[in-house]
C-alpha cells in the first residue's frame, strides 16, 4: 500500500485524479490512458491503474492489472495498429528503466520495432 505522501507527489495519480488536465485517450473503472509526451514512436501511449501502484512487483490485484492490459489492447485496436503489431512495455524499478514509480505500460507502434530494444 502506498502511503498518502506518495500518492500526493505521484505525477500519475495527479493525472488520474485530474489534477493535471490530460486528455485521456480511453479509460474504464480502473485504469486510464493518455499520449505520452515524449513519444517514442508514431502511436506512444500510457496505460495507468487509477490507483497507485509503485511498480509490477507491487501489484497484488489480478483485475486491476487486468484492466490495464485490456485497456491496452483496447487502445491498439483503436489507434489502428493492432493489425500490423505494436509492443507493450512495462519497466520495473530503476534498473529496468522505470523513470515514473506509478506502475504503466507503454503501448507503441505504428512502426517496426527493432530487438533487442536498446
């Protein structure tokens, strides 16, 4: 559980509780997308649970991670890239290069994707 001086200081958790106005790309109960504003490809978006969750090796809730990578999916299909292939990437802690401590995935495409991933 994530304390209240955590939540309070989360970019994302302003961002789902619209402190900071970010036009949201879809959503559902538990979770929310949006463009990220350093895109790493033609579609780049973020898919955030509501509530927080520091990182995946925090998550205890299957439906709310669930909800997340349906809303992904759901973001693929509507930003018209699920057809030709897009990548989900969920960082974890510093060394897998989590730079925001709110657990997210990234839905890229819109292109060809290289791997290894740099």
């Amino acid at each position: 559980m994530a304390s209240d001086d955590a939540r309070d200081h989360c970019l994302f958790c302003k961002i789902a509780r619209g402190e900071i106005p970010v036009p949201p790309i879809a959503q559902n109960d538990l979770a929310l997308a949006f463009r990220d504003i350093h895109p790493q490809a033609p579609v780049h978006v973020l898919v955030i649970p509501r509530r927080h969750v520091a990182s995946l090796d925090r998550t205890t809730d299957g439906a709310e991670l669930g909800a997340v990578m349906l809303l992904a999916a759901q973001v693929a299909r509507d930003e018209g890239i699920s057809v030709s292939g897009y990548r989900t990437v969920m960082n974890t802690g510093n060394d897998g290069g989590q730079t925001v401590h709110h657990l997210h995935v990234h839905v890229l495409g819109g292109r060809a994707m290289g791997w290894p991933p740099g």
